[in-house]
C-alpha cells in the first residue's frame, strides 16, 4: 500500500500530537516495511523525527513554500493522486480541502474534544476553527480512528458521527518504555538534574485543566514529605502554583521542561509514583508510559483515564484533595500493595504497545480500500 500522512505535527510538536504522530510512523515503519509511507509537512525539523529508508518526506515545492499553511490545506489532495495513494491519513483532527473527492480513502484520528466539553479553557475563535475543521473531517473520512472509548462517544455525541463509521485504536506509546535501563544511565539523569533518591513524579503541561494546584493540596493535607517533581511546559497557571508554594514552605518541589523522551524513561522508572489528576483527557498518554515502566499510576475516575489505567492505576475524584493525598498515603506506606501495584501496571501497558497499534491501523486501512 502507499499511506499517506499529515506529518507537520511530527515535525512541529515535541508533546502531544507530536507523540502519537511520531509513535504511529514509527511503529508502521518498522512492523510494516513492505508498504510506502508518505509524510506530507510544511518543513522538514528532523531534529524530532528521522523518517524510515520506506518513508518519504513531502514538501512544498516552488511558490508554495512561501504558503505552508495553504499548501497543506488545498495542495495536498493533488498531490495525493499525484503519488497514487491508497489510503492518505490525517494524524491530528483535520483533513486537507478536497482529499474526499480522489482516488485515495480517508482516515482521520481525533483525539479528544476537550474543547467544546471545557470551553472556558480556549479561545472563542480557536473554538469555532476546531469545530469546523473537525467535523468537517469525520464527515468527509472514510473512518474515523477515535484514541479511546471516550472520545469515540464525544464524536457520536457532538458531531452525529454514526458508530459504525468509528474505531477506537489505542495511543500507543513508545517501545523504549517497555524496555529496561542500565542504572549507570539512570545515574546520570539523577546526576544532571539532581534529582532526589525518592520523588513523586507529575507529567503534564502546567495548565488549569491538568490540576497541579490539587497535587500540591493533597501533599499539604495528608503532609507528605516527599519531593514533587513537575515536568512540563509552563502556562499562566504557573503564577498560581507558585503563589500557592510561597504560602506552603514545607513543600518541595521541581519544576523541568524539555526533557527528552530517553531522560523521561529514566524518570518514570525512578520516580516512586506517576500522579495525574486532569479533568479531561483524550487519552492520557504519560498514565499509559509510567505504567509501562512498571510505576505505580493514581489518576482522575474521569473521561479516558480509566481505560488508560484500567485495574492497575488507582482511580480519585481529581477535585478531591483529600482522596488524592489518601491514595498517595496508601501506596507509600503499603509495600505489598504498592509490589502489586507495579506488576499490574505492566501488564496495563500492554495495550498501548507500538506493535498492537500498528497491526490495529493496517487492518482498518485494508477494510476500507
């Protein structure tokens, strides 16, 4: 088959749906070499992705590369009969103008909307751009590829998208989180970053709707004397978090961004637990990668967390402060029930691997050419 790929999120995002798109590409090049991968982006930043021997890159060519952003809304369906594509792939929410009408079958994966259940959280005119486009390309896909059951009835229920036309395949996470490390590796990032023995581990961007200001509430409540580390990019909630810190001395707490994903393997595995309280989440990729890397997961009884977790991840009310600082409580002070803990959560993670995810998207790919 030749698949094409809208890749810019590849290229362009280091978080997010950059990851999956990353992850996706990755897992089909290397469990799927027969077919021919075409990643179609508005520039080439391989400084995040190294594309396969069977994967070609696509770029704007001539006057077109003064217009990126047009080019992949209106060139790229041409450019898909162009190549002869079978099936041509939209990785983050949309498709380009016109794809429908060529030769090629449309996919399309949304991965959550956060947006229209959190408006207050966005912007009213990002808000209207979201919808459109996103309806837009469930309408016009072929198959829609929703990351978890949640999003597939936020699709249902806020697009009318029939559920016949929807499949949930899993995020999958990357295969160096199932795979150990030397501990002169992990070391060295204890080293670099001087990182405490024992540390509490938050992943996340630090924004409102990932509940920071809950974590720390609950380490005051129950007093918990632990180090928090918080790896994330930073947002205007920052300002909240630290003014709540001043009031709290007694807290201790590290605060990273941009770490590379080899470090962040390192992290997990020394971290005593993964805490992610969000309010709303697509999918919730770092509660799938701690538990790859057998830490122990508490996070929110809401949205798609609890498919990420499963049994294995211990599920609070991320309003609660109280229930979050008990769960933390428990599985520090339980050694049997944390040992449990740890082997569930590796056998969690395994429905997130790279070779599930790509053996799930082949077969949706032939079942509609």
């Amino acid at each position: 088959m030749k698949i094409g790929f809208d890749a810019k999120r590849t290229f362009f995002n280091r978080a997010g749906l950059g990851n999956y798109s990353r992850n996706v590409l990755n897992a089909l090049s290397l469990y799927y070499p027969q077919h021919q991968y075409y990643l179609y982006s508005p520039r080439n930043k391989q400084q995040l992705y190294y594309p396969g021997s069977n994967q070609q890159v696509i770029l704007p060519q001539n006057g077109w590369r003064k217009f990126p952003s047009l080019w992949r809304s209106f060139k790229i369906a041409s450019l898909a009969k162009k190549h002869k594509l079978d099936i041509y792939h939209g990785l983050s929410h949309e498709l380009p103008t016109g794809i429908q009408h060529k030769s090629c079958k449309t996919v399309v994966t949304i991965h959550d909307l956060i947006f229209i259940r959190y408006p207050e959280f966005y912007r009213f005119i990002d808000r209207q751009i979201y919808f459109r486009k996103f309806k837009q390309a469930c309408r016009n896909a072929d198959k829609v590829i929703a990351i978890s059951e949640q999003t597939k009835s936020d699709i249902q229920e806020f697009f009318h998208i029939e559920e016949s036309k929807i499949e949930v395949i899993y995020q999958p996470i990357h295969q160096r989180f199932f795979n150990p490390i030397l501990e002169d590796d992990a070391q060295m990032v204890r080293c670099k970053y001087q990182l405490p023995i024992d540390f509490i581990l938050s992943v996340g961007t630090i924004e409102r709707r990932k509940n920071l200001l809950s974590i720390l509430e609950a380490m005051v409540t129950e007093n918990l004397d632990y180090p928090l580390l918080v790896i994330g990019r930073p947002t205007s909630y920052m300002n909240d978090v630290k003014a709540y810190i001043a009031k709290h001395p007694n807290l201790k707490v590290i605060f990273l961004h941009d770490i590379a994903d080899d470090e962040l393997n390192a992290i997990y595995r020394m971290a005593k637990i993964l805490i992610y309280p969000s309010v709303f989440e697509g999918f919730g990729l770092p509660v799938a990668e701690a538990l790859a890397c057998g830490t122990p997961v508490i996070t929110s009884n809401v949205s798609s967390m609890p498919e990420a977790g499963g049994d294995a991840a211990i599920l609070i009310q991320p309003d609660s402060a109280e229930e979050i600082g008990l769960a933390m409580r428990h599985l520090l002070s339980d050694k049997d029930f944390y040992q449990q803990k740890v082997e569930e959560s590796k056998i969690q993670a395994q429905q997130f691997t790279p070779a599930k995810a790509a053996k799930q998207l082949i077969q949706l790919y032939k079942s509609i050419l």
